[in-house]
C-alpha cells in the first residue's frame, strides 16, 4: 500500500484550475445520514443547487433531495487533476477489491453527452485511497473500470474513502465514451470539513449522498443528433439555385423559381429572404 498521495512539498506539479469555469452544471448537493459531519460548503454551492428530483432512489425506496442534473446546452463536467496515483490496466469491476475495510458505499448514476443522452458502453475507471487514506500501488485494491449499460447507467460498489494530508475525500475516475476523448476527474463527498481547504475541491463535483448511497451524473463534452446536414452549397462561380444557409456576396448570381437574380448585398441566406422577397438582397435580371 501506498503512501500519501500529496503530502505537503511533495506533490507533483499540477496545473491550475483557472480554466475551469463556473458555469452551473451540477446543481450541488445535499447530505443526509452520512458519516461524516455536515458542513455548509458556502456560498459557491448554494446558487448551484437544484430543486429537481434525484436520478436515483435513496436507501429506502425515497427520493434523495437534489442530485446532478444534465440540461441540453449544459456544460460537460468539467476535468480534475489525475495526481500521482493512477494505474492502467484495472480489472473490470464494479465491486472494488478491498473495500471491506471501510464505510460501505454505492455510488450510481449516468454517463451523458452534450445533448443530456445516455452513453451507452462509456468507460469508467476508478480508483481511490483506503479508509486509512493509502492508494494500493502494488495491486489493485480499490481500482476498476466498467462499462455503463445501454441505458448510460453505472454503479460503484466501494468505501468511503479515507484522508490523507493535503486533500479531502475523493474519489478517482477517468471516463470516455467510446472513440472520444477521456475524462479525468474526481468526486467528492458535500459535509467534509476538508473540503474547504482543499485546493482542488470543487463543488461542481459533489456527489448527492444518501446514507451509504450516492449518485453523480457525468456530462461529457460528447456531440449528440447534430442534427440535418447543411443544404448543398451553390456550385461555384455562381449561377446555381438559390438556397438557404448560404453566403452569398454581392455579385454572385442565383435562380429562383426560373427566375434569375443578382447579389446586390453580401448576407448569409435564410428561409423567407428568397430573392423575390427581399429587393434589397437581390436584383431581378
Ligand atoms: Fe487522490
């Protein structure tokens, strides 16, 4: 088992989060029952919390109080240092080995692209500290990956993460849908006092927690429908028929409806602005 992972003047150089913004994505969190102490996580998160109901049910069949949310045009979840402490090759699990030797946890949720679809056989990678707050380096107690299901879902059987020095509890986890780009990132539990003196906490990435159940739904910067092609352009040297979304700079030369026009004005071309209509834009030759 590992030592800390970012002990005072010894971790690695990690780059800072000025890029990140604050754009409300997750609508923050609410704790009830959960082991650690309640702690007001300030102002930030309290314009980010949503009145929406949970995506998933709380340990007695009742709905949890808000959870993540996805909104079509929402920004994806945003990106986290991975630290020192990651190791490719994970079994595939959704039960983390090791993870007797702590607070029981089950977290869920769903994997999501821009347009608040579910990803279907997007990959998750976890892995985090021990109760006593050690990452296994030599093995792969508390590390796994699995697949959401077609529905975009996913369920991390786990513990509670301990603390170590420098940071508050998180947990790991890269996620990709497939063919896309990875998601480093890391989630973190609302009520720990460290979280305000943590410098890469960031409420955006609280999970919902419930007893011994949490939830986090994933945004991933992923296109989802991008909807009808774009009309065929014009052949060039003009002459074509007139079509909508096109640009079109003066001089250029169209037919509509059999008729022949030219461009008196550059102007990108819009359903309703066809030649005859706007005198303007065109001219009947
Ligand atoms: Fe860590």
């Amino acid at each position: 088992m590992s030592t800390h992972e970012d002990p005072a003047g010894q971790r690695p150089a990690e780059p800072p989060q000025a890029g990140i913004t604050r754009k409300t994505l997750l609508k923050a969190a609410v704790v009830t029952g959960f082991a650690v102490p309640l702690l007001g996580t300030g102002t930030a998160m309290a314009d980010e919390r949503s009145t929406k109901s949970t995506t998933a049910p709380g340990p007695n069949g009742s709905p949890l109080a808000v959870t993540p949310q996805c909104h079509d045009g929402d920004a994806p979840t945003i990106a986290e240092i991975e630290g020192p402490y990651f190791e490719p090759g994970s079994p595939q699990t959704t039960v983390l080995q090791g993870s007797d030797n702590g607070t029981h946890l089950v977290v869920t949720g769903v994997v999501y692209g821009l347009s608040c679809q579910p990803i279907a056989n997007a990959l998750l990678d976890f892995w985090q500290a021990d109760s006593g707050g050690n990452y296994d380096n030599t093995g792969y107690n508390l590390r796994g990956h699995q697949y959401t299901d077609s529905q975009g879902r996913y369920t991390l059987t786990t513990i509670v993460p301990g603390l170590y020095p420098g940071r508050t509890k998180h947990i790991h986890v890269k996620v990709q849908a497939p063919n896309q780009p990875i998601l480093t990132t890391q989630l973190y539990f609302p009520g720990v006092p460290q979280n305000s003196g943590d410098a890469y906490y960031d409420s955006r990435l609280l999970m919902n927690v419930s007893g011994s159940n949490a939830t986090y739904d994933f945004v991933l910067d992923v296109q989802q429908n991008p909807g009808p092609p774009p009309p065929p352009p014009p052949p060039p040297g003009g002459g074509g028929t007139w079509v909508a979304g096109h640009t079109y700079a003066a001089g250029d030369v169209v037919t509509y409806n059999g008729s022949t026009y030219v461009c008196i004005q550059g102007h990108t071309s819009m359903t309703g602005w066809e030649p005859p209509n706007v005198p303007a834009l065109w001219r009947l030759q």
